[in-house]
C-alpha cells in the first residue's frame, strides 16, 4: 500500500503527522517521521497512554499484532503493537493500538535509540508479558469504569478516550462528552445518533448555535423522534429543500413534523400546499 500523510497520534495528541504505510501481508506498519522531534513527541505520548490511534485505509482484525517501525533521520525503532479497537469511518478506519511487552528494557533501548545510540544486542525482549491494570489501553480502563466514573471522565476525555465514550450505553456518560471543552463535530453527531441519547441531550445540542451551525448535526437533531416537537419545528425551515423532501416522506417522521415539512417543501418549490 502506499504511503500516505495522515494523522497519527497518541491519544492525547493530536497534531503529529506522520507519513504511514501499512505492510499487511508482513503484519507491519511502517511509521515515518519528518524528524526526531515528530518522533519523540509521538512516543511521549504513546508512553504516556500505552498505545496509539491511527487512520488507515485497511481495516486490520481486532487482536491483530503488529510489528511498528517508526523511522526519522538518524532514528530507527522497532515494537510490538495489537489493535485493540477499530473505528469505521468514511473512508478510513480509525485504529487504536497497544504497546505489547514494553518494559524497562524496550524503554531504556528506545531512550537510546532517540540519543542516536544503536540498540544494543538482545535489547529485544520476550512481548508476552502480562500488562498490569496500571498500562491497560484506554478501552478496557474504561470497561473497569462504573457510569459516574465515566461521567467525570467524558468531561476530559483524550480523543481515543471520546471514541470509546461515544459508544457507551448511559445517557449521563453521553451527556458529560457534550461538557468537553474539545469535541468535535462528528463527536456530537455520533452523540445525537446514538441509540442511547435522551431527550435532554437533544435538547442540549439542539440550543447551542455553534453545533446547530452545523447542517449534518441540524438534520440529525431535527429528524431524531427524540428531540422535543417544539425545537424540531424551530430548526424545521433550516433544512434544505431535498431535507425536506424526505422528511415529508418519511413515515419515521412524527405527523405533525411531516405535515409541516410537506408544507414547507410546496412552498419551496413553487407548488401551492
């Protein structure tokens, strides 16, 4: 696969590029930085967290090992990592690894190999060792959460962090992502989409102008049978005609909703009601 320029990051950096090129057939990815500093930043984060989100274009198997090769001028470095979660996207998929056998050896032979020092004979050690709770990935420290816990984390979350959160089945854990001071748009769609969100958080997202700013976000808030009749019908003549179009169709749709996005559909098109 060629390479590509995309973002990889730890999860709580997200500003590192790095060229990526995934060897699947040699269970291998190929990490290529622009320079040491790209790489040190990188593995300062990922020592931190204990693993690493990447976009790729292939979708890897859960559970799946791979051998990582981060490279920069007059830096070369080798490890172990397993996909541990998978986020389909578009047109890439979100993939979060964890470090595999990482210990005070690996640490000290990647110290060296940031010096510029060469990895010494048998700096490799055995990559079984059990991790300890302390260096689990995010998403099973998440699975070990009760819902308050996840509550006070959603609130300042890492973005691998919010991956994981958005997909949690407890309105209040949803609810305290829309706290965060750094989610996303699509972080809010997916919230607004989920099967789990309350009325309330509809309500929530549908009263903030910035998100409402947002076409995909507005459509979802208006067509979501959760969202209050009256905020539905206030954002109701935002939507684009072929919005409209469908909703008037739509037999999801609530019939007071459908009977007044039929009306403002003929009026849109020239056509009397």
């Amino acid at each position: 696969m060629p390479g590509r320029r995309l973002v990889a990051a730890g999860p709580s950096r997200e500003d590192a590029a790095v060229r990526i090129v995934l060897r699947p057939a040699d269970d291998a990815i190929d990490l290529h930085f622009d320079d040491r500093t790209a790489a040190e930043g990188f593995f300062r984060d990922v020592r931190r967290q204990n693993g690493f989100f990447v976009h790729l274009e292939h979708k890897l198997k859960q559970f799946q090992r791979l051998e990582v090769r981060a490279a920069a001028p007059d830096f070369r470095f080798d490890f172990t990592a397993e996909v541990v979660q998978l986020f389909p996207g578009p047109a890439t998929f979100g993939t979060a690894f964890q470090l595999c056998g990482w210990d005070d050896q690996r640490e000290a032979a990647l110290e060296r190999a940031l010096a510029g020092e060469a990895e010494e004979p048998g700096d490799e050690p055995e990559r079984q060792r059990v991790l300890s709770d302390s260096e689990l990935s995010p998403m099973f420290k998440i699975k070990k959460m009760n819902v308050t816990q996840r509550f006070q984390l959603a609130m300042k979350a890492s973005r691998i962090e919010r991956q994981i959160l958005v997909r949690d089945t407890s309105p209040q854990v949803l609810l305290g992502l829309l706290s965060h001071p750094r989610i996303e748009d699509k972080e809010v769609l997916e919230v607004v989409k989920s099967n789990y969100a309350s009325s309330g958080i509809l309500q929530r997202v549908g009263e903030n102008r910035k998100w409402m700013q947002n076409p995909e976000i507005r459509l979802a808030v208006v067509r979501s049978p959760k969202t209050p009749p009256q905020l539905a019908m206030k954002h109701l003549d935002s939507l684009r005609t072929r919005e409209l179009g469908t909703m008037a169709k739509g037999s999801w749709v609530r019939e007071s909703l459908r009977k007044a996005a039929l009306k403002l559909y003929l009026r849109r098109i020239g056509r009397p009601p």
